[in-house]
C-alpha cells in the first residue's frame, strides 16, 4: 500500500485502549483562568418546519480552552452535528434561526461576522475533521493538489514552499511515503490514510480550534486507535482546543479532558472525563456507560435504552428523557436546569433524581 504506516502505537495498552494522561484522569487539564477559545452561550437554535419548528438546540452552553480536547457525545440527533456546523455557520443560511445565545471564537462573535472574515476564520482560526474523508476530499484532484491549496489560501507561500510544507505534514502523520501519497488520489487509498490526510489538511494552517465530528467511525479498531493517538498527538504539540464530537463514550473516555452529554438538543450534564464516567448523575449518562460492552458481563446481552429519541418539533413537557427514564416522576414534568453537582468541582447535570443514580452504581 502507498505511504504504508510507520506508527508506533506507543503507550498503548495491552488491552489496545488508548493510554489514559494523568490530565484526563484527574480532569487538570484546560480551564485555566484566560478566556476560552470557543464559547457557546445559552444558545437555542431552531429549524421552521411546515408543521412548526425543530428545537435543534435549546440553551446550550459549552467552553474549550486553549490545549483541551473536550468530548460532545449523545445519540444521533441529539444536536452534536448541528453544534459544530453552526460553530462554522456552515448550516443553509436561511434554513434556520437563532432564538437566543451566541458562539464566540477567540472573542469574535461568529454570527456576526461579515463573509470575508467567516471565509479566513474557516480554515485558518477553526479546522474541522469529517466523519468520511472519501467525501470531505476532492477524488478528482490528487492529495499534493488539495493540500497546497489549502496552505496557500491562508499563507503567504509559494506553490514550492507548500509542497515541502504538505510533505512535512504527512510526515507528522507518520507515513511513510509522503511524496508517494501526495502524488496519489484520494479512492487509491485506505480509510485510514485518507483520515490521517484529514488531519494534516486541519493542521496545516495551526488552527486555534480543531472541531472532530466522528472522525473514527468509518474505521476499524485498529486504524481508530492510531488516528486518535495522532490527532491527540498533534493537538498537544500545537495546544490546539478540540471539540470531539461522538457517540462513542468509550473512545470519550480514553480521549478527552472533559465531556458534555447531549441529549434531545440539550447538554444534561458536563464535567471532567474521569469523575462523570465513576459517578455519572444523569440517567441518560448512565445508560450509555451501562451499555459499553467492557462494562457488560460474559455472554449476557448489552442493555439498551428503552425508547426512542423525542421529536424536536414536539418535545415533551419538562425532562426530555422522562419518558425513557425508570426514575421519572411527577417532578420530571418540570424541566430541570443545569446545576454544579455538590462538592465535585467542574461537574454540572439537570436531573431532579441524581442520587437514584448514585444508588444504581452503588448497589443500593
């Protein structure tokens, strides 16, 4: 194969997991006291449908510093996807409104920025990774191409000096041919190149924020764990803020700093990593942890949540999850608001009942 891959899964467990960084374990990397680079605000963002409107988001509030990767994981459609489009105002213009909140990105509010200045902060302040890279890539220019272009859009560089920058890029992505690769296009290569070439393209102009949506999902378990250690690689030589977008709470786990839990549009709870997987105070939280297969026992089937996602254009009254939730009650038709969790720094969640699932976990 072209470029065949020289990386060294180095730390990695015997297990194959990602190796854990006392940071993430104990949650002290990130929120320092200079101001976020990107900062959603109490945002609510809806679609007009025929029939009404679809409360996409409702309220949102989410921080990434400087040298974070922060998780967003929930369900499908549970506004992950529209969170990072609207991060780039890459939603249909008209399709959609903003009832309330803001994104700032390193203190420019993104709804307000005229075309020239969205078109440079694409790209060059912000970068995003794809789920498919077979789309997100042009298949009938060769990867050399693609890759100058972007660096010259952003740089003051000659074509020549691209080129050398764009070899020293794949290189970074431990491949082993770079020169070999460029000159390829990209249906002559394996999903896992094609993502590592993903994120040489988001880093090659040293962008504050690198937004990931699902970028592992389309690879095997093998390929995902060398792109993860690569991307979290990089964005820790660079200081890059991530935003991982998933629904994969395993990969959170071994990934992030911290996380946010999206369900039905809205974040139910948020903290760092290690603390909200041990205690989780959100049913829904719980429920995605009970069903990773590592935490299933032998030969018994994975539980699943019961259920279905609410439609956004009709939600229900109160908690969201309510109807899915064994705990619910009366006071679940009260919608409940985010509040810092007792005692545990950086932990926030909006339920009426954690400590019912506090018991859960502990046996009670």
């Amino acid at each position: 194969m072209a470029g065949t891959a020289q990386l060294a899964l180095r730390g990695t467990h015997e297990n194959g997991k990602l190796p854990v960084s006392d940071d993430i374990a104990h949650g002290t990397l990130g929120l320092s006291a200079a101001a976020p680079v990107l900062d959603i605000s109490s945002l609510t963002l809806e679609f007009p449908i025929f029939k009404g409107v679809v409360k996409a988001l409702n309220g949102v509030n989410l921080q990434v510093h400087q040298g974070e990767i922060v998780g967003l994981v929930g369900e499908s459609g549970s506004g992950k996807s529209v969170t990072a489009m609207a991060i780039l105002r890459l939603l249909q213009q008209d399709a959609f409104r903003v009832k309330a909140g803001s994104i700032t990105v390193l203190g420019r509010e993104v709804f307000a920025l005229r075309e020239p200045e969205l078109l440079a902060m694409r790209g060059r302040d912000v970068a995003m990774i794809f789920q498919e890279p077979m789309t997100a890539l042009n298949p009938t220019r060769k990867v050399g191409r693609q890759l100058v272009d972007v660096i010259r859009r952003h740089q003051s560089v000659s074509s020549a000096k691209a080129l050398e920058q764009a070899e020293r890029l794949l290189r970074d992505m431990y491949i082993g041919d770079p020169v070999d690769v460029l000159n390829r296009y990209p249906f002559e290569l394996s999903g896992g190149m094609r993502q590592r070439i993903m994120i040489a393209l988001a880093f090659s102009c040293n962008p504050s924020l690198l937004i990931a949506d699902e970028p592992t999902t389309a690879l095997d378990v093998t390929v995902q764990r060398q792109v993860l250690l690569l991307l979290r690689e990089k964005a820790r030589a660079l200081g890059t803020a991530v935003l991982f977008i998933t629904h994969d709470m395993a990969v959170v786990s071994q990934f992030c700093d911290r996380v946010y839990v999206m369900y039905a549009g809205s974040v139910v709870e948020q903290g760092p990593t290690a603390s909200l997987i041990e205690t989780p105070a959100h049913p829904y939280t719980h429920a995605l942890l009970r069903g990773l297969p590592e935490n299933a026992l032998p030969r018994t089937e994975l539980p699943a949540i019961p259920g279905h996602a609410p439609d956004l254009s009709a939600l229900p009254e109160g908690c969201a999850f309510r109807d899915r939730c064994v705990f619910a009650d009366e006071q679940c038709r009260q919608k409940p608001l985010l509040k810092p969790m007792p005692g545990v720094p950086k932990r926030a969640y909006a339920c009426w009942h954690p400590r019912l699932i506090a018991g859960v976990d502990q046996g009670e």
